[in-house]
C-alpha cells in the first residue's frame, strides 16, 4: 500500500508544470510546436500568437489555453460541441455549392468582429447562422466545417509535456515514430546497457536509447558536426547523473580505431589521410561533403580508451553519410551476441553493409523497408489519409556471434583440450 501511495504521488508530481522544467506548447491552427524552459521572463511566440507562460508554473500538463491580451486563459469545455455522427446518413454532398457564395459574412465583417474583442466561439456562431449551406450538409460535412472553423477563428495552446514520441511525430522531426521505435527495438536496447549511437541528423535517437538505458549504463554518440548533439535530452529534463552516462566521440577519429593504421597515413591531427584511397572514409550520399570543424582529440581521449577496451551491447547507426566505412570500424567493439542496426535512405549501402557482416558472423539477418501509411478512423470516414509519408527508409539489424565456447559476459574464447587428441608428451614417445 506504501508503494503504491508512493506512486501515486510520483506521477501526480510529474504531471505538474514546476520551476525550471520544459514544456510543449502546441498550436492548434498551424500544428506548429515548441519546447520553452519555465520561467521565461521574455514573451513566448508561436506563429501568430504571442503570450507570457510563467503563470503555467503549478498548472497541468495537457491543458487547453486561450491567448487574450498575450494572456493564457484556460479553456475550460470546447467552445462549439462537434457532434460525432454514429452512423452513415446515406447523404452526399454533391448537389451543393459550397463557396465564398454561400456565406453571407465577408471577410471585412470577420476582421471587423475580430477589432472589437469578439471571441472566437462567437465568430464561430455567426459564421453557422450567415452559411446558406450549412443545414443542407452532411452530419459528416458539418463537423469537418465546424472543426476548420473553430481551428482559425479559436486556435487553443495546448501544454504537453516533453517525451520521445511528441518529438517523434512534429514536423521538424528527421526520424517518424514507428522508425524510432523499429530501431530501438531492433537494438534490444534495456536498462544498464551499453549501447553506440552514430547520427547525424539530431540527438533524437540518442535520446531515445538514453532514456531506456538509464544512469546505470552507457550511451556513446558518435556526432558528426563540431560539438555533440544534446537539444533533445536538455528538452526531456534528464538528471545530472543521467547526462553523466552520456559519453561523445567525433567521427573524424574514428579512423584511430583501425588496427593497421600507420602513422604516416595521418594528418597532423591524428586523422586518416582522405587522398588515402586504402582508407575509406565516410561520404554523404545525395548531398556534398561537409567540411571538417577543427576538434581537440585531447578532450575524447577517456571516450577512445572506452571504445578501444570495453565491448558495447549494441552498435546504432542512423546517418545521411555512407554507414559502410562506420560498421567496418565499430564491428569489433560490438560484443558477441550484440546487435547491430543499420538505418539509410539507400538500398544498395544496407546491402553492402549486410554483406560485410554476414562474412564476419552473424545470424537473424534482416532488410526491412519501413512502409508507413496513416489511416483515418472514425464511424462511417475510415479511409487513408490524402496525403503522408510512406517510406522511410531502410533498416538492417542482425546479431553478433562469435565461433567457439564463450563464458558469460566474456569475448575471450574457452580452450578446450579434446579427450582423444593425445598429449604432446605422450605423441614424442610413441614415435621414439
């Protein structure tokens, strides 16, 4: 009973907007997001609303807010009801006409309403009374009508507390939900593991994987730019001790990693030579090359030691880039029985990727086109949405192995003397 008050108490605690966490704020109209640290002494700005959020402090998430004098008001019910219809009516709309005719309202009477401080239920309210057509819709028609209208003349702020799967799903994301989700679980992610991450776009995945692992593993992000991505595990509130677990290394010194690497093929920074044609570096496919941001390797050397001497539970790579030259340099840090994910836009780079592991070893070996379509279900209008996203991508993954008798937790083979192989003392007398 304890633990379950306990509980409780934690959850109500987390669903309350405190000092100095992030919050989401969604507009309604545009779909347009934003992450905002609370408190804010300056004006918060979503295309077009403008207001002040510091009163949010001590209030829910998942709340609906009005913006009035850059003040939020909180929306207490829906301003219009849109009644749901429970079955087809068996009408159409075809014989009706439905443009600017059919309104009485012109546009200079609704900004002319919108002057005068007229709230938007009441915009609304007009706006059903002056359509000639809106008695003559569908049961259908009308809620779609009032749910458009109540969207431009009422936009709400919606409050959200941040999590993978919000960021995942707005428009700015590189990764879409169900990807997300088909890596990490392809990557047999759990608690206290260790895990390598190689992304270029954002930290989203990163985060992803941080947040399963927790404080009592590891995640190393191989980052592509000047300095590592942290935007999204800032925006999720993590714990210092949980952003201690977080470890970085560049991908230009990946190349320190290859056993054979000499030190004549090597810049004065420690770097592979690109003009080395034995060397393979990686290259972005589709999109010129970036350049290389001048980092210290002096400040990754503990990272290197870690890549150099522990063996990870799983190696991720999600990268515009050729993820090629990156699998062949991470292979062997990834432990026996390890898995090993590999996302690209481009079929013919998973497949020679899927041919370099499957000479090294490994088993459940798989090539998945990540098809996506998103479907519209509601009473009597289930159908496919017009317009989305289907592909998504390419995803390899296969497991590790290893020949010979290993010990738990070990990549050091057990030698195992055969009973029938006689002894080598044994052998020199027999042929004296």
């Amino acid at each position: 009973k304890q633990w379950y008050q306990r509980r409780v108490r934690d959850n109500l605690r987390m669903s309350i907007i405190s000092s100095g966490c992030h919050v989401v704020f969604l507009n309604s109209k545009t779909g347009e997001q934003k992450c905002v640290k609370l408190p804010r002494n300056s004006d918060v700005y979503i295309k077009p609303l403008a207001f002040q959020a510091d009163c949010l402090i001590g209030q829910r998430f998942g709340q609906k807010y009005q913006v009035v004098k850059h003040q939020l008001v909180k929306v207490e019910e829906p301003s219009a009801s849109v009644n749901e219809p429970s079955e087809h009516c068996g009408k159409t709309n075809e014989f009706i006409k439905d443009d600017s005719a059919t309104q009485i309202l012109s546009q200079n009477d609704i900004e002319e309403m919108k002057s005068k401080g007229i709230a938007g239920d009441e915009i609304v309210r007009n706006l059903v009374e002056n359509s000639t057509s809106f008695n003559v819709k569908t049961e259908f028609s009308k809620a779609k009508w009032l749910k458009k209208k109540i969207n431009k003349h009422q936009p709400n702020i919606i409050v959200r507390k941040p999590s993978i799967r919000l960021f995942a799903s707005s428009t700015v994301s590189k990764l879409r939900a169900d990807i997300l989700a088909k890596i990490v679980n392809n990557a047999n992610v759990w608690a206290g593991s260790k895990a390598i991450v190689v992304e270029c776009k954002d930290d989203l995945l990163t985060s992803a994987v941080s947040q399963r692992v927790g404080d009592k593993g590891t995640v190393l992000q191989v980052f592509e730019q000047k300095l590592p991505h942290i935007m999204y595990c800032k925006w999720l509130d993590f714990s210092k001790q949980h952003m201690d677990a977080l470890k970085y290394y560049p991908l230009k010194f990946l190349g320190k990693l290859r056993p054979n690497t000499e030190e004549d093929n090597s810049d004065g920074n420690g770097l592979a030579n690109p003009e080395d044609e034995s060397i393979k570096q990686p290259q972005e496919l589709g999109k010129r090359k970036r350049e290389s941001k001048p980092v210290n390797f002096e400040d990754y050397k503990t990272n290197y030691e870690l890549l150099k001497t522990e063996k990870f539970d799983s190696l991720i790579i999600s990268a515009f880039y050729d993820p090629y030259p990156v699998v062949e340099l991470l292979w062997d840090s990834l432990r026996s029985s390890g898995n090993l994910v590999v996302h690209t836009e481009y079929l013919s780079v998973v497949l020679q990727c899927a041919n370099f592991v499957n000479s090294k070893g490994c088993s459940e070996l798989s090539v998945v086109d990540q098809w996506f379509r998103e479907i519209q279900v509601l009473p009597g209008r289930t159908h496919p949405d017009m317009r989305m996203q289907t592909g998504g991508g390419f995803i390899l993954s296969c497991t590790k192995i290893c020949e010979g008798i290993y010990e738990h937790g070990s990549d050091v083979p057990i030698i195992i003397e055969s009973k029938d192989t006689p002894k080598a003392e044994e052998t020199k007398e027999s042929m004296h």
